[in-house]
C-alpha cells in the first residue's frame, strides 16, 4: 500500500517573523491564516509551526510556560481553531511544534517544584542533583554555552538545563512525567492537528550515572550521555502507543540532536512504532571547523557529499525515512551558506533546492527560502535578538576576539539570519508590519519579495512550485530507491532515483564554474528539470553552468 506521506512537502512558518496583522511588530495566527493562499499557490501540504505556546520567549517560544495555551503574543485559541480550520478546508494540513525536553522555569510544575522543593508533585518531573565537591553534580556543557547546571541555594540542589538557564530539562525516568506529557500531546490531537515536530527529541533519556566528560575535544561537552541516551527508544515507542497510535495517520518528525544512522534507523523504520522522519544536522556542520560553529570556514563539500550519501544509503537500507532540508529557525540561510546570493542568487538558490527535493525522504521549506532571502548580514550587535548569538558574541571577545571579528562570525552563524522578517512586498518593512519589526528587516527586500518574485515568469518561487508537483507525479522521486552517481565528482553531486520502470538522474554543480559530467552507465534522455534554459550534452557526457542543476531521464547505456 502507497504510504501517502512520501508525495508531501511540509512548510515550516515562523509566526513571530511571518505576517504581523496588529502592528506590534511580531508576528500572529491571524497573519498565517491570511496568507495561506500564498502557500497553497506554493503547492505546500503540510504546515509546521514553530512554538505558539505560552511563553516568556527567552529561546523564542522554545521555553514552554503552559503547554495548552496560546501565548496572547500570537492570538487566541479561537485564533488557532480557526486557522486549523482553514488549513484542513483549504487540503493542507497543521502539525504543532512540541518541546518535551525541557519547560521554561516559568511553567506551574517548575514554580511548584522551587516553592515546595522536594515536598512538591512536580519536584520529579525536573532533574535535581547535590553538588559534587562543592561544584557542579557534573561537567556537562549548556548548549547555549556556560554550565548546564544551576544552583537553587534556598534547595541547595542543582537543576539540569541542557540549553538555557530558564529552560529546565524534565525527568523521562518519571512515570508520572511521561503520562502528563501524554495527555497533552492527545489534547491537541483531540483539536484536530495532523502531528507534531518534536523538538530535540533524542535527549530525552539521560545517563542516570550523570558521568563527567573528558572535556578532551569540543564534542566532549556531555552530550554523549544524553544524546539517544539509554532509555530513548524505550520512551518513543511508549510514546507511541500513548498518542501516535491513536490517531493512525499522525505525521511525526523527530528533531535529533548529534545522532547517527543507527539510531535514525530504529526512530523511523516503521516495525519499531516511534517516528515517522528524523531531521539529522550533520550535512549542516560541513563549515564547522573542527566541530566549532564560531568560526568562519568555507563548506567541505566532499564531506557533504559523503554525508548525503551515508545517510540517503543507511537510511534506505535501514527502511527508515529523512527529513531533507537546507534551512530553519537555528540554520543560516542556505543561499548565503552553500550558494551565491550576490552572483548567482537564481541559479544557486535552485539548484539547492533540486539537490534537496530529488533525494529519498520528505523535504521541507523554510519560510522565505523559496523567494531566495538571505542572509541577514547585520553590521552592529544591537541588530541581534537570539540568546544565543549574544551569548556567543560575549564568548568569542573572552577567547580574544575583538568585536569587530566576533560580529563577522554572527554574519555568517547567527540563527537570527534566519528569524527576520519574512519579506512580503516592497513597502515600509517588506509588508512584514505597520509598527516596529522586533528584529530588522533585511535591506534587500526591494528585490527580494514574494510580490515582485510571483510576478516572474521564471523565479526560485516557481521552480519549487514545479518539484512540488513533480513529487506529486513521479513515483520515483517519491518513493523510489537512491543510488551515488558520480561519486567522485569534485564539484557535482549527483544521484540516481528509480523505480521498476523509470530511472531519473540528479546532477547539481554546487560551483560558480562549469563543471563537466560524463556518465558512464547511462544515456541520457529527457530533461525534466532544468535551472538554465540550455543543457549542453552528448549521449553520455554533459557540461554544467555555473550552479545549473538537473534532473534528467536516463536509459542504461547499452
Ligand atoms: C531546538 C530548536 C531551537 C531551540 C532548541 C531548544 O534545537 O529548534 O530553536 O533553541 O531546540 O529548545
């Protein structure tokens, strides 16, 4: 039986950065609902939300206050119902943003556990542990930096916080945790949703020996006793038999943190009952010199290539599922990372776009990728709101940095590159808002807007418009098997996707130089898809433009 899944496109929205309908410069429900024409014109089906839960908004929504409300910042529930509403009337479908590895400390059940400590409910849905010789109970380091630790001196104990200070993480060893999680998850089930994004899903289970870490290398921050710790499969496939399996086609994709094949095989290989997809960020360290993100460094693409492959072959062979995409919420934009946004903005913009939609799994777009936006290129420290940009900023002048060095490296790895203003039309704002944007709208959307690029005949907007529909039409693309061409190529990345009766070839030139392909085992037949107007080729050898990708028929050479 054909899953139905595999023939979709998901659109992840950034509501605080969407379209803001009561001008105070952030973002709404409201917003969302009037744009959806734009996003069916697209040819989206399902829509992600990032976090529109109550919350103080330290980590941007990520810092959960009440899990059943909606923050007024973004509208109401009446808001919500409506716009799921409209979603469903209009084909589409909604799945939730959950965060169920930590709660902002504002939530009730943290309030509670700190008023009452030990005596308290909900003192053991967090992780409390003594000091160890005065210090820390362990070395381990928050991901948005300084110790993962905090001391609460009226408890005298520490509580565990993996990202910020005010996002305490919650206890997967209690029982009585795992069941109210649950049964809020159903709530909004109950409401109609089709699924959720999971947040950072695989730390859940932490290693309750707490062990410190070698601090010998920069991944030896603790994270390998947290990350698909030991109880991790455990949790999921009881989380499954929770919520999931109660609503059949629920659409679940798993945020993993640090992970491997392995483990991404057992979350999405369908006879284990956890997850539908997992998002996996190896392919987006390939300019982290040494593993260090602070840094400035050009992409590695033979180790982007080697883990593209790995991961469409390990997964393929582990019946498990990927998520594909290039960008979201934590991620600079792809055009400015792996592209050309000044020189070949077009031409590079797309043929990231086809690397990514011809792959095996189900890709995802997020807000303003398909209109090409950039990255944000802020030149001065008052421009940046995400905790952990700034945190970073005061970080690198510690290690010798001046400001000037440390902002260069915030162009480039900021998450905020990300977050600004979706660029609407070319009036004050990019259309974004009639106030005050809470982040700067980027300079270039007089160019770059959703109104001037749907006037187009031939945009970024309508060449994902065509993969879109090509995944509807070609069951090769959506389900068919994934094989390495060209492997070696030093500037193409190329595959093939077949099924029984079809064999299409993806050739992506990720250079702004021409680069040259032969294929040994095939001929090659019809062009499908094509970022340039001409495709130079013989039978079997064919000359790439700069940044010119396409996908193509091919016969096996006889
Ligand atoms: C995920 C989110 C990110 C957030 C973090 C902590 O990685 O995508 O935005 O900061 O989890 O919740």
């Amino acid at each position: 039986m054909m899953q139905t899944f595999k023939n979709k496109t998901v659109y992840q929205i950034y509501p605080k950065s969407f379209f803001d309908t009561t001008g105070n410069g952030i973002g709404d429900i409201q917003g969302i609902k009037a744009k959806l024409p734009y996003l069916q014109t697209l040819g989206v089906d399902i829509l992600w939300l990032t976090p529109i839960y109550v919350s103080p908004q330290r980590d941007n929504g990520y810092d959960i206050a009440d899990y059943k409300q909606i923050d007024p910042l973004f509208g109401t529930m009446a808001d919500f119902e409506a716009l799921l509403n409209d979603v469903n009337a209009r084909g589409m479908q909604l799945i939730m943003d959950m965060v169920v590895n930590h709660t902002s400390t504002d939530h009730a059940w943290f309030q509670d556990a700190l008023a009452k400590g030990p005596e308290s409910p909900y003192y053991d849905f967090y992780i409390w542990r003594d000091s160890v010789n005065g210090a820390a109970p362990t070395n381990w380091q928050s991901k948005f930096g300084g110790s993962a630790w905090e001391y609460v001196p009226h408890l005298q104990q520490y509580y565990l916080h993996l990202f910020d200070v005010t996002q305490a993480d919650l206890n997967w060893e209690n029982p009585k945790l795992r069941a109210a999680i649950y049964e809020m998850m159903r709530f909004w089930m109950e409401k109609g949703i089709a699924g959720f994004r999971l947040d950072v899903v695989n730390l859940l289970s932490k290693d309750q020996a707490f062990p410190n870490d070698t601090l010998a290398t920069p991944m030896a921050d603790g994270r390998k006793f947290y990350t698909d710790g030991p109880r991790i499969h455990e949790h999921l496939q009881e989380m499954h038999t929770e919520v999931f399996a109660h609503y059949p086609d629920a659409f679940t994709v798993g945020e993993m943190s640090s992970t491997t094949i392995e483990h991404c095989q057992r979350y999405t290989n369908p006879d284990n009952h956890e997850l539908l997809m997992t998002f996996n960020f190896h392919h987006l360290k390939v300019d982290y010199p040494n593993g260090e993100k602070w840094a400035i460094a050009p992409f590695d693409f033979q180790q982007l290539k080697k883990l593209f492959y790995d991961w469409q072959l390990g997964m393929q062979a582990g019946n498990g599922w990927n998520a594909l995409f290039w960008c979201n919420h934590d991620q600079p934009r792809a055009i400015s990372r792996f592209g050309d946004d000044q020189k070949y903005p077009y031409e590079s913009a797309t043929m990231l776009a086809l690397a990514i939609h011809g792959m095996q799994g189900t890709p995802y777009i997020y807000q303003g990728e398909e209109l090409g936006m950039t990255n944000a290129y802020y030149t001065s420290i008052d421009q940046y709101r995400d905790v952990e940009a700034l945190n970073a900023y005061q970080n690198l002048q510690q290690k010798g940095y001046t400001s000037e060095e440390a902002l260069a490296i915030l162009q480039v790895k900021s998450r905020d590159n990300s977050r600004t203003p979706m660029q609407w039309n070319t009036t004050k704002n990019a259309g974004f808002t009639s106030g005050t944007p809470w982040i700067p709208v980027i300079a270039n959307y007089e160019t770059i807007n959703a109104e001037t690029v749907l006037q187009q005949p031939q945009s970024i907007f309508s060449f994902y418009q065509q993969l879109l529909q090509l995944r509807k039409q070609s069951q090769a693309i959506s389900e068919g098997s994934f094989q390495a061409v060209v492997a070696d190529h030093p500037t193409v990345y190329g595959y093939i996707r077949a099924t029984p009766t079809e064999k299409l070839v993806v050739l992506c030139n990720f250079y702004g130089q021409e680069s040259d392909v032969i294929l040994p085992d095939f001929e090659i037949g019809e062009v499908i898809v094509n970022n340039y107007v001409e495709f130079e080729h013989t039978r079997q050898a064919c000359k790439l433009q700069p940044y010119q990708a396409v996908l193509i028929r091919v016969n096996e050479a006889v």
